[in-house]
C-alpha cells in the first residue's frame, strides 16, 4: 500500500489508537485495488475472507430475497465494511457492489481477529464501532416502522439539505429507485411521494432537489435526534 493509503486507515477511529507494531501487523497482508462501476464485491452468503475499506469512490450495501433486492446503505469514503461478520468469522449478511470507480483496502479476515485479541486499544475501538453501527440499526428500523413512506422522504430530503451545508439546491448521491429502495419504498411510491411533497414547498428536477421552505417540510417530518441525528 501507499503511504497515503496507510495514513487513510490509520486515520479511522476503529485504528487510530492501536499500538503500532499491532497496526503494521495488520496492514501486513493487506492490499489495495481498483474496480470499475457494477463490481460486485463480496456476495451474501459468502465468508468472510476480508475487512473492506472503502477509500475512494460509492459502495451500496444490499440484500436479495425471492427474486427481490434492495438497497441496505449507501457508503462514502473514508469507512470500513463488513466489521461484525470479519470479526466473527461468519457469512456476509450483505452483499456490496460499487456505484462507481471505487478504491478498496482489504485487511484479511485472519489478521483482523488476532489483533483483536492482542491490542486492548483495537478491541476497545471496535466494540465502540460496532455499538455505533447497533445504533444505526435502531433508528433505520424505527424509521420504516414508525414513519409514513412519505415522513421518510421528508426527512431524507432534510438530511440531504444539512450535508448540503443548508444550501436550497442540492443534487441527490443516486440514482431515485435507489434512495426509494433505501427507505422501504417502490419506484411508483417514491414518485407520488415526491408530488405530494411538491405542496411543501419541495421541487425536483433530474437528481437536483430544490427546498423553497424548509420549516414548511419540517412540520411535516418531524426531525427527531432518537432517529435522524447520526451522531446520537
């Protein structure tokens, strides 16, 4: 790997305080490569033969089931998947494709878990990491149950506007039947959703979304931390 690409990993909460002779033992055996858009990356059923991390590019997260597939997460760099089935040495729950040319530093499985038995550091760090991803799993779950398919929307739309740094345009990160995937919603019941939030002050043109009244639309949502704040 480039120097760079160490000081990448490095720089991930779940590595940053591992002792150093631990931290070389795990980029022993690791790798870097290179993959165009489509790839997919590991299949769910699959071992658990690598730690991915995600340095450059988009990855999604999906799951298939009689005939049917949908979107689990969508991931940005700088971030690590799938750390619960490398750490148990079980089968993918996921699979991972990229959404376009993404670079991937992959830690084997092996290492992973025998430095996690060593470095207290590490260890303390990866159940941190995992507690944060039980987390998210709550409030994922607990959006699609308790919220209306057009509450979800609202409220992407918003969180979509915050990372926009409040800007009234933005552009959506993928392409709709994938953020309608993501929140548990049909193609058709995205498009009527979109309509719908048209009365709230909510336009969209392509992938560009425009909000002309966000206090309108958070009326509507209803933000709440216990759901929608990624750092709770």
């Amino acid at each position: 790997m480039r120097e760079s690409e160490i000081r990448e990993i490095r720089s991930l909460a779940i590595f940053a305080d591992m002792a150093a002779d631990a931290f070389d033992r795990l980029c022993r055996g690791a790798y870097v490569q290179t993959f165009p858009p489509q790839i997919e990356l590991i299949t769910e059923g699959e071992p658990s033969d690598f730690l991915h991390i995600l340095s450059e590019g988009h990855v999604e997260m999906f799951a298939r089931w009689n005939g049917r597939d949908t979107t689990m997460a969508l991931l940005r760099p700088v971030t690590s998947f799938i750390l619960a089935a490398t750490l148990r040495d079980r089968p993918y729950l996921m699979s991972a494709r990229t959404l376009e040319k993404s670079r991937i530093v992959l830690l084997p499985s092996e290492d992973v878990r025998a430095v996690f038995e060593t470095d207290n550091a590490f260890a303390r760090a990866v159940v941190a990491e995992l507690a944060c991803d039980f987390r998210d799993v709550v409030k994922t779950t607990k959006n699609l149950k308790l919220r209306s398919s057009i509450e979800r929307l609202a409220n992407y739309l918003i969180r979509r506007q915050t990372l926009a740094q409040g800007a009234p345009s933005f552009e959506l990160p993928v392409e709709k039947r994938k953020i309608a995937s993501l929140l548990g919603m049909t193609p058709e019941n995205f498009s009527r959703a979109l309509r719908t939030l048209a009365e709230y002050g909510v336009e969209v043109d392509g992938l560009t979304v425009t909000i002309r009244d966000r206090g309108d639309l958070e009326r509507l949502a209803r933000p709440t931390p216990l759901i929608d704040d990624p750092a709770s």
